[in-house]
C-alpha cells in the first residue's frame, strides 16, 4: 500500500490556530463563510435533525446554523492529526465545514469518511481555499527568493482548484456532486498588515517541507517591493486574493435523480433541435 504524501504538519497547524487565538483572531473570512453557509442551506428545502461541523477552527459555522430553524443538534467533529474522524457509520443528516479541509494531507480519504457518516440522502457543504488563494503573496516571495537567494521555498500552501475538487466528491462516492468558486478581494495598507492577518487566522505556513530557518532581510524586503509594484492599487493599496470553493454533495438514496443509461433515449437529438442529421464524416453542404 502506498503511503500518502505528508504535505501539512497537522501539529503546527495546531499550534498556529492556537497562537491565532492568543493575538486576538482575524475571522472576517471565517464569518463570510458562515453566513455564505448559512444562505445556501436556507435554499435547501428540507431540515436536518443532526449535524456535525467537521473541523471549522472557529464556532462561526455553527453559531449561525444554531440560528436556522431546519437544523436540530449540531456538533464539533474535530480532525486528528492521523485525519480519522470520530463519527459513526450512517449518523448525520447534515456534514459541513469550513475553512479546513484544505490542511488535510488525504482529503479523498476524509470525504470518504464523511460520506460514510451520512444517512441515505444526507448533505454533505463545505468551503476550502482554492488554489488561486494569496496568489500575489505567492508570485512576490517566489520572484525575491529567486533574486536574492538564487532559488525558492515553498511558502505559500498549494490549494486544489475547483475541477480537481468536484473530481475528488465524485470518486469519494457522493451523489449529485457541484463544486462551484467564489473570490473575495481584501485590499490592505501594505503586505505587513496581510501577513498579520494570515497569523491571526492561524493561517500561517505550516507546509511539512517548510523552509525551516528565517528569511533573510534583503529577501523579505525584496517581496514587499514587489507586492507593492505588481499588485497595488491606485490609491496605493495592495489587493490580496481569496479563492472559497464551495463543495457540495449526497449520500446516495433510491429517491434521487439518476442518469439516464446510453442507449436509452426516446427522442433524436436531431428530432429535438429540427435540424438534419448527418453521417460520421459527412460534411455540412455550404450554402
């Protein structure tokens, strides 16, 4: 059996969100989440008697789904540093989280495990940082490694983007499976104030094969005059990117739609659009 790739220390992740805690958290992002959450559950028409909040760092998604009259009981279910999840087969009406699941190292693994703990027909939602999340951040410390130092370090996390993810809902056995993207633009006074926020989100890079000794000054100086002359704004501003990727899928139950089987059409497609259909390797007449 091959070993899955170790690509997050899962135990300075930890510590991270705990010093996050302690310097007094950013959770604007957190709490766009949550209500974002919050509004797309309003449209589902059904209610959940028990839910679980998979590994969201902060009480936000919970505080306002307590606030929604179709879901019952809603609890924490936290994710170990092996990743296993201490939910029972076939328990929940209701998974979400948010905001976690980009710091897994086998994310197909966890959603199985989700997917496992969802009653027939139960609903799995959760938002992640997609792969063009602090992509300036990325692009100016890349660019002043390379001048400064002659190479680079991994620094800023490699998130999945939305066609790998809806890919990974699907072979984790979810029905009916959307992934769909979502960007917040944050502008700050310079990449100082960015940073800061990233530690107090706990945010910070916790990458296994992090860079283990301290930038050099010239580098970190270096990244900031980049920041400032590719992505600033006329005011002077510097813009820092977001990507949310929403996840959504269904245990599967008889009740749901299904595709229809090739072959098993009633109707030409040609009959439906009134056009002429036309051998394999024909060519349309010109006109």
């Amino acid at each position: 059996m091959t070993a899955r790739p170790t690509i997050f220390d899962r135990a300075l992740l930890r510590a991270r969100q705990r010093r996050a805690v302690a310097l007094g958290p950013a959770t604007f992002l957190a709490e766009r989440v949550a209500q974002d959450m919050a509004e797309r559950l309003s449209a589902v028409l059904r209610e959940f008697a028990k839910a679980a909040d998979v590994g969201t760092p902060t009480d936000a998604v919970r505080t306002a789904l307590q606030a929604s009259e179709k879901i019952g009981e809603i609890a924490a279910a936290s994710i170990g540093d092996d990743e296993a999840l201490s939910l029972r087969d076939a328990s929940l009406d209701l998974a979400v989280s948010g905001l976690a699941l980009q710091f897994v190292n086998d994310l197909p693994g966890v959603l199985a495990q989700i997917r496992r703990a969802l009653k027939p027909d139960g609903l799995f939602l959760a938002a992640l940082l997609g792969g063009d999340t602090l992509t300036e951040l990325r692009q100016a410390f890349t660019l002043a490694e390379a001048e400064c130092e002659g190479g680079m370090s991994p620094r800023v996390a490699p998130f999945a983007d939305v066609r790998e993810l809806g890919a990974l809902l699907q072979r984790a056995g979810f029905a009916l499976p959307v992934a769909d993207s979502d960007r917040l633009t944050v502008r700050y006074n310079e990449p100082f104030a960015l940073m800061d926020d990233l530690r107090r989100m706990g945010a910070t890079n916790v990458m296994h094969e992090r860079r283990r000794t301290p930038m050099r000054r010239a580098t970190l100086s270096r990244m900031m005059e980049i920041y400032a002359e590719r992505f600033a704004e006329d005011d002077g501003r510097i813009r820092a990117t977001f990507e949310i990727i929403w996840l959504s899928g269904w245990a599967p139950h008889p009740s749901q739609q299904q595709p229809l089987k090739p072959g098993s059409a009633q109707r030409r497609l040609a009959d439906a659009l009134n056009v002429t259909e036309m051998p394999a390797g024909d060519k349309t007449p010109r006109g």
